[in-house]
C-alpha cells in the first residue's frame, strides 16, 4: 500500500517549457487535489477532483490544466512555465466520504524550479 | 470559498513549555477541521482532527478546541519536546471534500 505517489520529486524547467507531474493513489479515493507550497502561503489549492471525470477550479488556477485519468490518477500540467509558478507541489486524495477516514493524504511533493 | 487564517506565523518555547495554534474560518458550512505536521522536507501528516459536533478532542499531549459560533480552532501541544519542532498547519473542510489550509506555524522547541 503506497499511498500516494507522485512523479517527478524534481524539475528544472526553463521558461516556457511544459511538463506534466503525475500523481496516482491506491486508496481508492474519490477526491484528489493538486497543491502548490510556497514560504508563509502555506498550502494553495490549484485544482481538485471530486470524483471520477470532474475536476474544478481552486484558489490559484491560473496556468494549470488538470486531468483526471481514472479514479487512481490525477495529472497536473504546465502548458507554459513561468518563474513565478516555481514552487512544491502536493497531490493529496481524500476518501470524500463522512466516515472514519476522512483525512487528506499527501504525496511526498514535488519540488519545481523555473529559470 | 473558505478562508482560513493562522497565527501566528512562528512559535519559539522552552521544552516542556505548552504551545498553542489559532486558526479562524469564514464558511461556517464547514464541519471538518484536521491539523497536519510538516517537517522538513517531508509531506504533511495528519495528528489531530475535530468535527463540529465536537467542542474537544485529546490524543495525548495534544489537544484541539472548537468555537463554533466565532468560527475559531486551536491546536494545544502540552510539554513540549524538540521533536515537535514543525511547521503546523490548520485547515477546514466540508465532509471532508476540498481542504483549505492555512498559512502555516512554524513552532521551534527549545531544549
């Protein structure tokens, strides 16, 4: 049981370059969600899956294109880098279900450099 | 959406000292509010969550409070140890469906 994996750990992407960081989960979550960390920001939600063949708009999603493969895979692309989206993503999947095992899981990150 | 607000940023106590996080809400449908760890260079990890039928929740040398009615949840670390020493984060959350975090406590345990 892996939890949640995402790859790569790091980038280097020039300005303008595209790119796509994968995530996949085995807990059979329905909701999946993609994170940016960034010093004293804490924790911005980019986009989220809410289950299978949705997704919708976070706090930040301006530059982000999102694809919810199936229910274990969610991918977040980068269609045109820029400094400014420099930062450590997290992919994160929750059960979405009022029950016992409500928590958000997270992804060991991402950590992504622009230049 | 949900706002969430933290304070304060960073948290400098003596071991054995008690620490206390305060986090604020603006969505009042929100019912699930998780507190995570972070240490450095690692993912976050959950160590404590309330629901808000619940006004207290104890795990040990930590605890977390809920005021509904202000909108207002604190995390309370007790003797504390240098392994403590994280970034904590609040967040709050619908059924537990789109979690909105804030900004982060950085706490340092000193020995």
């Amino acid at each position: 049981n892996a939890g949640v994996t995402q790859t790569p750990k790091f980038q280097v992407l020039k300005t303008g370059q595209s790119m796509t960081l994968q995530c996949a989960q085995d807990m059979n979550h329905n909701s999946m969600y993609w994170y940016r960390q960034d010093p004293g920001m804490g924790l911005r939600l980019i986009y989220y899956s809410a289950s299978e063949g949705t997704t919708d708009k976070g706090e930040v999603p301006n530059g982000y294109n999102v694809s919810r493969l199936n229910k274990r895979e969610f991918s977040l692309r980068l269609e045109s880098a820029a400094p400014s989206q420099t930062s450590v993503y997290f992919c994160a999947s929750s059960a979405n279900l009022w029950g016992t095992d409500t928590e958000a899981f997270f992804g060991q990150g991402t950590r992504l450099t622009v230049v | 959406g949900e706002n969430v607000e933290q304070h304060p940023s960073t948290l400098s106590v003596q071991e054995g000292d008690s620490a206390v996080i305060k986090c604020t809400y603006s969505d009042s449908a929100s019912n699930y509010f998780p507190w995570y760890k972070q240490e450095l260079g690692k993912r976050p990890q959950l160590i404590i969550d309330i629901r808000s039928n619940v006004g207290e929740k104890k795990d040990q040398r930590i605890a977390v409070t809920l005021n509904k009615t202000a909108k207002h949840f604190s995390l309370h670390i007790t003797e504390t140890q240098p392994e403590d020493s994280a970034v904590y984060f609040c967040a709050a959350s619908i059924y537990g469906n789109q979690f909105y975090f804030g900004t982060g406590t950085s706490l340092t345990v000193i020995p």
